[in-house]
C-alpha cells in the first residue's frame, strides 16, 4: 500500500510508493521512458487496460471493453494510489501519515494512435472535457476524496510514458498544496475588496491587451503576469465559477475551443513542444464560492526546472509574457 | 532592466528578463548548454570572467585576476539580476513589480576543471563554505537585499551550463516563497510547542535511525520523511542556528565533513548523479530566531519535475526515504 505523508514543515503532502517492486539502483540512470511495440490504448487491446469505467460512442448493445469506442476512460494499471482501504489516519513521532487511497485514472482521448490533443475536431475535445467533468461527479461522491486533480503530459520531456493521446485523473484524500496556496491567497484578496481575484485579473487583462492571446464568449487566453515558465498560459472562464464539475456541457464547448486554438497556437509557435496542463478547481468538500475560480493552467515544457526551482519557489523566466502573448497572437490557431 | 514581478494569487516573485537579448523562438528546442572550448574558469582565463570579488590561495603582493588562486568569487556574466540602481516598486493596474535588482555572483571552487566537489580535501571544501559566509556577510551590508540564495547545480540535467565546479549566489531584495513558507511552518510549530521543528527532527531522527544517513559532532544528515524526490538528503546542525553566516569555522569544517561525505555516498550508490543543493537561511532583515534553523537540501536530479509537480506541489516519490538511506549508509563515504 502506498503512503502519503505529510511533511510537517510546510504541510505538503508526497506518495511514497513502498511496494519494493523497483530498486533504489533502478533510478541510477532514468530514461525518457519511450514503450515501443504494443500500445495498450489503441482499439483491440482493451483488454491491456483495466476494464473501462466510462466511454462513448460505443454502439448500445456492443459488449463493454471491445472496439468500437471514441473515448474511453480506465483505472491506471500502474496507479500512484490505491482505490481500496481505508485511510487509516496516523502519527509516527512528530510525522503524519495516511494510506495513499486514492483513483487513478487515464483518458483515452481517441482511438488514434498518432492523433494529438490539438489535432482532434472541437466536438471531440468538448467530449474529452465532458468525460473529466463526469468522473469527477462519480468520483465526488466517494467520502474519502477532498480533491481531484485533472492534467495531461504530452511528451516524454514532459513526463508522458505513452504516446497514444491521454489524460489523467488522480483523486486524493488531501488537498495539494499548490491548489490550498492559490484558495488561500484568492480568499485574502475576496476578505479585503469583496470580489474574486480572478475576476479582477480577466478583467485587467481584457483590457490591458497585452498579454491576451485569445477570447471567445465564455473564455479568455493570456500570459500570466508573473509566469513561472516562457509561454506559461492560462485558460480562465469570465463568468465566475469555482467548480469545474458544475459547468453546463454548451461552456465546457467553448473551453474545448479556447484550449484547442492555445495548444494549436503553442504548437505552431513552439515547434510542437512537449507541455502540460493541470486544471484547478474548488475542493470536492468546500461549498461552492465566490472567492476561488477554476481555471487551466498550461506549461510548455521548455526549460529546465532543476532543484533549485523547487528549492526555492524563486523562477528566472527569460521570456516576458508581453512578447509570449504577441508571438502567440500571431500564428494561427 | 530585469524585473521581478510578483503573482497576485500565491504571491510568488518571478524574475523576467526584458533585455529582448533572445527571441522566443529561441526556446523551442532548448538542449543541455554543453559548453566547449576556452572555460573561463580555468586559471589564466581570469579576463573571461568579471573582477573578483573574494579569493583564496593566491600570494600576497600577486595582482588581482590573475592566476595562482585557490577558491575565486566573481559576478556572474550574465546574471539573472543587476547590482545597480533603484528597486522602484510600483503597480500595474492589481499587478506589482520592482525593477530587478540584485547581485548573481559564481564562486569557483577550485582551479582544476576536472575536480568535481565531492572530491575536494574537506580544507578545500571548508573553504568553499567559508567564501559563502563571506559573500553573505559583505552583501547584506547592502539594505536593498532581504535574502541570498546559495546553491549548486551538477551537471546538465540540474542546469549547470558550465562543467568547471562553482556554485551560485543569488542576493534578491524579497525572500522565496518555499522559504518563507519554511519559515511560517516552523513559527506556528515554535508557537505552539516552543521548540524549533529542526531541532525535534533532528532529534527524532536521530533516535528512529530508519533516515539516518550519517552524523558527525555538529551535524546530521538524513533523508526527510516526506522527500519530494528519490534520495532528497537534508544536512541539519544539531545545535540551534537561525543563520547560516553566524556559523563560525570550525562548525563549517564539520559541516564541510557532513556535505563531502553526503555528495561521496550520492555519487557511489546512483553512479555520479546529476544534483541541486540549496542552503534554507534566515532572511537578512529578521533577527536571529529560535524557530527557524538553516540547513542543506540536496536533491539528486533523477526524475523528471514536469509542469504537473510544479502546478500541484504534488509529488510521487518511487523510492521510500528509509530505502534510500539504507543504501546511502551502506556505500562509501
């Protein structure tokens, strides 16, 4: 079973795997790991994956995990969490500990091995969205989650270790650390001026121009102010909402189109470089409010995030978002 | 001018360099800066580097950089930030930035090129952290600076751009998040119990013995209970220091001892391994406090931090801290 503890200086919580499957020599000299041959997301190998826990466009009627599926979405075979047990709560000295349950999930995003996230039809990024939106309401009612975090990794550099097009899913017991930063910072800010920050932000960005790199009716694209790395770009929706879960099918629609023209944009820009995206939502167990705002972070993994990064939170980012934002305005999406 | 831009949500600086020296472009395919030719670290390439500003070993009466130095502490060439000028805080609409004012300063570490840290005499290295001592106590002289980073990067993928050792400085007129949240962690412990939470680690980890990976008479080093990465190792003193440069030199020698026997046991158990170390201060404006407590962190650079870590804070650490220090106790240090 694995562990996740808590260190008790700043509260961050890690998985600690401890199955022992793997030396400690086994990470003397990782790769970038590329799998070749068989690849167990592509239609016909179902039985490769767990067995499905939502799909579309299967016909009714044609049996579960066989072909014939647009998306399908499946337990992790190798899942940094385990589904059952109880959490089981305890200290050891000075240390918090709890067993690391939890879902992990993986979304096939089509049955095309070589079609990338930015490549599929508006419709069936509208449908990829959906499908995260209906596993969080599924998973949501399981008492032990407080959070679901919903990210891709496309490209070995950015940590995928499949290529056949997929995103995933963890659902945690805890709320990252990351995530509780921003609830906390964006409440400061609701505490002192009663309006929510991220408002305000799409609000000055719309306005300012300068950093905007796209807009429809529900959402707007920009560089970040302060951006941790070059081409850092966020997807936020106007209309305050704090829960992604909640948004109605026709918004997730626009979302899919402010997403699909900045990955496009990235791609034409960067030269298809690897990147990922996170969501960030209201915790599962917080009422719905009016100071924290979902929205989709997007990080082209161009640079280095060495230790030192994460040793000190403190990022050296060559690239103003000004002149991000302009060369993104300008390719096409 | 560079500037430092601060995220209005979590309140994290960054730096963003607006010098338009590169083009966005030029980050589509970053590669690991494998320098060749002339190093201008070497001893007779002292002109390729900015004047010294601390140096060791050479001969009284010799001229300044010039050859016959042991240790040399010079301004980096390209730094991240400029030594000169106003920090001139303002806004931005909700936005604040400052101008980039800062000193980015590279200590050499030797005159061989070939001689890795680890394989410094423990004289050599005392002396090496003896220089950041110095640099520390001369720069907080200057009232514009509230923090200086120290850190070391080995090795391409942890971001040295040069192969000849030297590690970094960084003095910044704000501290870094990870820092301050280090900070504010061990205050609420300190409020609480009255005890600093370094002190009880220490303490607890040296009666557990599971984490243990070595200690002298001054100072502890073992594997974290919660590690964000394979063999994350913290070098702890045993007495209570707030402030790194309060230390005098005898506690740097021993210190010296706990680092070279630290960075011998990483090399021998995962085969040379890539590393970041950073050293966690007390800010230079706030008293020396019984609540915080300097240390080391060093993280070997094993495992891809993609986008997904840094937009969580969320880790999965393949390698239990109690394994991984079992191994480090086992090889040579």
């Amino acid at each position: 079973m694995p562990e996740l503890r808590r260190d008790p200086i700043v509260g961050r919580w890690v998985i600690i795997a401890t199955d022992r499957a793997r030396r400690p020599t086994d990470y003397a000299h990782p790769g970038s790991a590329a799998v070749h041959g068989l690849c167990p997301f592509c239609p016909g190998h179902e039985d490769k994956t767990p067995g499905e826990v939502y799909v579309t466009g299967r016909p009714l009627g044609a049996p579960a995990n066989g072909p014939g599926w647009r998306l399908r979405v499946v337990p992790n075979r190798f899942p940094a969490l385990k589904i059952e047990g109880d959490l089981d709560r305890k200290g050891e000295g000075m240390y918090d500990l709890m067993n690391g349950i939890g879902a992990h999930e993986v979304v096939i995003e089509g049955p095309e091995h070589g079609r990338l996230m930015r490549e599929l039809a508006e419709a069936d990024l509208t449908e990829v969205l959906f499908a995260f939106k209906a596993r969080m309401l599924d998973l949501r009612n399981d008492q032990r989650f407080r959070y679901i975090l919903l990210f891709k990794n496309q490209g070995a550099p950015a940590g995928a270790s499949l290529e056949h097009p997929h995103s995933q899913l963890i659902a945690l017991p805890v709320t990252p650390i990351q995530v509780q930063d921003e609830i906390d910072g964006a409440r400061r800010h609701y505490d002192h001026r009663e309006r929510c920050i991220y408002c305000d932000m799409v609000s000055q960005e719309r306005k300012d121009r300068s950093r905007l790199v796209h807009e429809n009716e529900e959402f707007v694209v920009f560089a970040p102010w302060a951006p941790r790395s070059p081409f850092e770009t966020w997807i936020v929706p106007k209309r305050h909402e704090s829960n992604f879960e909640a948004e109605p099918k026709e918004r997730l629609g626009r979302c899919a189109q402010a997403l699909r023209t900045t990955l496009r944009r990235l791609a034409a820009a960067l030269g298809d470089p690897p990147y990922n995206f996170i969501i960030h939502s209201n915790p599962l167990r917080d009422a719905p409010t009016p100071s924290y705002h979902w929205h989709i972070e997007v990080m082209p993994a161009l640079t280095q995030v060495a230790g030192f990064e994460w040793g000190s939170g403190f990022h050296i980012n060559p690239v103003p978002p000004e002149e991000a934002a302009e060369f993104l305005r300008k390719v096409s999406g």
